[in-house]
DNA sequence: GCTTGACTTCGAGTGCGCTCGAACTGGAAC
DNA sequence: GTTCCAGTTCGAGCGCACTCGAAGTCAAGC
C-alpha cells in the first residue's frame, strides 16, 4: 500500500503519516526498489491504534514514548499496560468533565427556552 | 476584584483575562480612577461561562460569536439556543468517541495483562 | 523516449490559544 | 518622599500538531 493509499484508510493524510514516521511514532516503513514507502496491514493497524490514541488526547510526546516501548517487546509490557491505564484515567476524567458541562449546557438551553416563550 | 483575583477564581491567568477581553470574548471591564480593571461577580459569572463552552472544545471564534449575541440582547435568544442545541450535539458525540476509544484502551490494557501473565 | 503523476526530502509556514517581556504608571506602606 | 507592588499596553514569542511548497526522482502509459 502507499502512502497515500494508507493515509486513506487511517483517515489521515499522506503529510501526516510521513511526519509520524519522522517523529518517531512509527517505526521506519519498508520501500520499494524506488525508495518509495510500503505500508503492510500491520503498519495500518499500528496507525489505527495511534489515530485512537490522539483522539483522545493523548499528547504526540506520549505516543513516541509509547512507541519506544513497543519497540523494546515484550520486556516493556508492563510499563505500556501503565501508560494505558493512565491514560484510561484520564479519559475517564474527561468524559466525567464533559458530561458536567453537558448539564451547564442543557440547563441554558432550557433558560432561554423559556425567556423566548415568555417574549411571546 | 482585581484581574488577578478574577484569574485565580475562575482558573485562568491574568494574562488570559485580558487576552479575552481583547478578543471580544467579555465586555470591556469597569475600571477604578486609576485605570485599573474592576470585575464584579457578574463579570465572573460570564468567564465561568466562558470556561465551561472552551472546556468542551469550542473554539474562540465561536465563543466571540455567542458574546456579541448576548451583547445584542433578548432578541438572540434562539440564536443563542441554536448555538448551544448545536453544540451540545458536538458534545454529545465527542463523548460516545470517547466511550469508543475507551474500549479499545481497556482491551488493550487485558491483552498486555494477559501477555504478562503468560510470559510469568 | 517523452509526459504524467505520485512519490521523495527538506525546511518553512500555519492556526490556535495562549504566554510573556518590556516599558511604564499609580496608589499604599514605611 | 522613596520604595514596592500590582496593575497597564503593546507587540513578540511559544508549543503543539500538523501542512505545505520546492526541487528532485522514478516507473508506467502512450
């Protein structure tokens, strides 16, 4: 797959995928004998999980961190089951924020519902 | 209250206050004879506010945009109530992307935990 | 064999939301 | 009356995560 062809599927664009790679996010992809850069499925679901993974906020210096430990094996699965799990927390954080704003919201939806009814 | 006082109550910096009011996010502030800003509850009120509709994402130009409605008075009502149907709906669909993400975070998090144990 | 188009690298530029430094001012405490 | 501190304005700078332009290369289609 090229790079284009994966950014696709990740929903990413090709710019993206080559700074990621240049970041340190992505281990250095296979190339053709032209030089140009062959995704495997494998690099796409790795991919996947970093766009997962951005989405929720996590920061790009905390992906490469990951990434490193991914790299090591299996020796890293502990300290990656950490980060997970801390990132989990925070997640679960965030939506806790965002649902307590979500009532903020509704409860002013609803103020200015009845002040229009009122007007009229 | 003094800007700095303003800042601390409603968890931003001093420096933002005034980055706000300069970008039209809050109405020019009341000055005391020497020229030095004067903000009342009400005015704490509206930065809370402010806070909530940043916390949840929306961007600045958005939250200008809902200031000069609330300037023009009751007759924004529903464009207020438009704004906040609209983005409530963004809010809500962060949140399921969130929810989303979580379960990939938590099978990964029982894929290492299982990893480790086999491995042990 | 020439054109086309998608790739390559490199460094520079962008948009967002602040954040800060510099130079100045004015009231309060000693 | 001098020191000190917290405020003022202004424009510049920053951190993040991309995004893009330029100049070059290479394989495929005509």
């Amino acid at each position: 797959m090229t790079v284009s062809e994966a950014a696709e599927r990740v929903g990413l664009t090709a710019y993206t995928l080559r700074w990621y790679e240049q970041e340190g996010l992505v281990e250095p992809v296979d190339r053709d004998s032209a030089g140009r850069r062959r995704y495997s499925d494998q690099d796409v679901g790795w991919l996947v999980l970093l766009t997962r993974l951005r989405r929720t906020g996590m920061p790009v210096r905390d992906m490469r961190r990951y990434a490193e430990l991914a790299r090591q094996g299996d020796r890293t699965l502990g300290a990656r089951r950490a980060l997970f799990e801390a990132h989990r927390d925070r997640v679960l954080a965030r939506i806790a924020e965002l649902e307590e704003d979500l009532e903020v919201l509704n409860y002013k939806i609803d103020v200015y519902g009845k002040m229009e009814r009122e007007l009229q």
